[in-house]
C-alpha cells in the first residue's frame, strides 16, 4: 500500500512541504517554462523549416541553438519606443498581465509522482487544489486582459480591432473547453489534476473519451490563437493585430513570451487531462513495473509533451489562418453543441452502466442519444447548406447581371452578335 501512495500522490500530500522546497520546486518550474519559451523558438523554427525543406537557424551556436538567446538579447537592448497617443500604464502592463497568469497556470501541472528532492519526500508539482482545472481555465480568462488592454492603449485601430477579436475568440472557446473537460470530472470524481492522472491509470481519457479530446484539441489553437485560429494578430489583415504599436523591445519580447507560455500551458492540461499525465505508455508498463516510480515519470511527460507540441507546430506549418466569420461559427453552432450533446451521452451512460450496472440498457440508450443527436446536427447542417446554397445561387445572379449591364457599374463586356471582332469577320 506505501508503494501505491508513493507513485499516486493525492492531495493530502500537498501543503505538507517545508517552505525552501516550495520555493526550490517553484524555481524548477519557473526554469522550466523560461528555458522551454528560448529552446521552444528555436525548435519550432527548425521543425517548420525542416517540413518546408529549408536548414533553418544554423549560424549562431551548433545547431543555431544559439539564434533564440541572441535575438532575446536584442530584444532587450533595443530602444524601448512610446508612441505618443497611448495610455502608458496600461501599455506597460499588458504584456505583464499576458505573461503572469501563464506561470500560474502551470503550476498546477503534475510533473511526477513522489520523488525524492534534496531528501525530502514530495510531489513534483508545484501545487493542486480541489479545483484544479477550474483555476487553469480562470488564468486563461485573466490573461486576455492582457490582450485587451494591449489592443486599447496603443489607441490605433488595427490593435483595438485584435484586442476586440481576441475577447470574442477566448469567451466562444472557453465555453467548448470547459465542456470538454465535463467528462473527464464525470469519470475521475474530481478536478484535481493529480486525481485525474491516477484515474487514468487503466486507461487514457483520450482513448476513453475521444470526442473530448477531439474537441480540446480544436479549442487548444482557439485558446492560444495560435494559427489556423491566430485572428488577434491577423497580419494579413489587421497589420499586426494588439500587437502593432509594441516596438521589437522587451515588452514586444515579453508578449512573445505569454503566447508560447499560453501554447505550452494547453500542451501540459492536454498531458495531463488526456494522455495520462507522467504515466508511462502502455507498452513501456507491461515490460516494466517501475516505469511509474522515481524521476522516470518526467521522462514520459517530457516526452508526451513535446510531442503535443510538435503537433501544434506541425498544424501552423500545414494549415492557413481561416476567416473570422468561420471561427465563430465553428465555437458556437459546431463545437458547443456537439460538446452538449456528448456529456448527455457520457452522463446517461456512465449512470446507468457504471453506477446501476446495467449495461444492455446503457448501450441502448446511448445508442438512443447518439442516433438523436446525429439526426439534429444533420437536419441543422441540411437547412445550413440550403441556405448557403441560395445565397451563391443569388450572389451569381447578381454578378452576371452586372457584367451583362456596363452602366450598371459592372465589367462591359461587348456583345456576342456583333458582325466584326478586331478586323475578323465572323461567318
């Protein structure tokens, strides 16, 4: 039973260590995400120029491990410029507001279960709370004051029209994610994320709950705005987006810092809530019964991690930016209600199968609620495509009835009845 409580920390093991080692294990983590924003630059740059066929960095250090720490050196050497029209507290403070509550938001993430650290016995996390994931979700929402009071101070259109955007895109995908997580509280009993990665110890919830996972991952870009979903920036359209009017100083470099934070802080909740957390993959267990015991563990959630990581820079590589109109129609009329529709299907089922036992009646109802819900979102989808499909079909009448008008303004095409065409005369 000790071996069991050793590897499966619960909450009862928090608050128990001296404070030197909170303060040892806060520096770790601080370490950790200060070093991962350098190294994470230089890996994404690499990845991304080694799917587009290109060596990029390769000149500073081997490997150009070296480009990330000089052009964060730069960065805090150039000259800090205050355009004269913004609100200058408020300038300041955005980028600090961005990048404080990431920090926040991962020390909630279980590194590992109990380890030996300087001799004391403790959990590698720096903290858990009953309501774990909820504080998470409530760090992304105070972060996009950041963006917001970014996009308003620098008083310029083209950031207050990224600030505005940025608000919009986080409450729609919030709401998904939440959602997304509903499940998982259903079968772990808890929001705690050292509970939710022991409940996970027979089965991923990714494998478990795929459509929760399937629709994190979606919300994941949308919460991080991070390309196809990166509408806050838009520099195809919005110039710079809150960012336009920050010089590539210090604060240019301290925003750049809270959104890869945000990126590795939706890697870590992915770890955590649906790979397994530190649990080894399944394989590795079967061979080996001490993979989840001592610092291995880290080895596994580093691995998972940069993984999930890759995945998000592979997608920023294959996919382009989408329009604003389709992002929120994809938060509000397709994941949300899709999201509904799950937990209802995870309620019933987990009820009557887990809690009552019976399982033909569990299955015949799920099957019950999924065939409802599949005919809902096809009878919605059908009137959508309908709808799009009259308003091309009157879009094309009006075209054509402009270019077959020149003084109405359209294209003047010449008539195709005419007896000569430059000098050739039709038969």
């Amino acid at each position: 039973m000790a071996g069991v409580l050793a590897a499966d920390p619960t909450l009862a093991d928090f608050g128990k260590d001296p404070l030197w080692i909170t303060i040892v294990k806060a520096v770790m983590l601080f370490l950790f995400l200060a070093l991962g924003v350098v190294f994470g630059v230089w890996f994404e740059r690499k990845l991304i120029s080694r799917m587009q066929h290109r060596h990029g960095p390769n000149r500073a250090g081997r490997f150009g491990l070296l480009q990330s720490v000089a052009d964060a050196i730069k960065m805090g050497l150039k000259e800090d410029i205050f355009p004269r029209t913004v609100d200058r507290v408020l300038y300041l403070l955005a980028p600090v507001i961005m990048v404080v509550p990431a920090f926040l938001a991962f020390s909630i993430v279980p590194f590992a279960p109990m380890v030996d650290l300087f001799g004391v016995r403790t959990p590698l996390q720096l903290v858990d709370l009953p309501v774990a994931v909820l504080f998470m979700l409530a760090m992304g929402a105070v972060s996009v004051y950041g963006v917001v009071l970014a996009g308003w101070s620098s008083r310029s259109p083209y950031a207050l029209l990224g600030g505005l955007r940025s608000a919009a895109q986080v409450v729609s995908y919030e709401i998904a994610m939440g959602l997304s997580f509903v499940a998982i509280f259903l079968f772990a009993g808890t929001l705690s994320t050292s509970e939710i990665v022991k409940a996970q110890g027979d089965m991923w919830f990714a494998v478990l709950l795929i459509p929760s996972f399937l629709i994190y991952v979606i919300c994941m870009f949308g919460e991080a705005a991070r390309i196809p979903f990166d509408l806050p920036e838009g520099e195809g359209e919005l110039v710079g987006g809150f960012q336009t009017e920050y010089s590539s100083s210090l604060k240019f470099a301290l925003i750049m810092m809270g959104e890869y934070l945000h990126t590795f802080t939706a890697s870590g909740i992915a770890v955590t809530l649906f790979l397994g957390g530190w649990r080894a993959p399944f394989p590795i267990t079967y061979f080996w019964e001490a993979a989840n015991t001592g610092w291995w563990p880290g080895l596994w959630f580093f691995i998972k991690f940069v993984l999930t990581f890759s995945f998000i820079v592979w997608v920023r590589a294959s996919l382009p930016r989408v329009r604003y109109d389709q992002l929120m129609s994809l938060g509000w009329k397709v994941l949300i209600p899709v999201n509904l529709a799950w937990i209802l299907l995870v309620a019933a089922v987990r009820n009557v199968v887990v809690d009552e036992g019976n399982k033909t009646v569990g299955i015949a109802l799920g099957a019950v609620i999924a065939i409802g819900a599949l005919a809902v979102w096809m009878r919605f989808d059908t009137v959508d495509q309908r709808r799009k499909e009259a308003r091309k079909a009157q879009v094309d009448a009006e075209f054509e009835e402009l270019c077959n008008e020149p003084t109405a303004g359209g294209f003047p095409v010449p008539p195709l009845d005419l007896p000569h065409y430059h000098g050739v005369t039709r038969p």
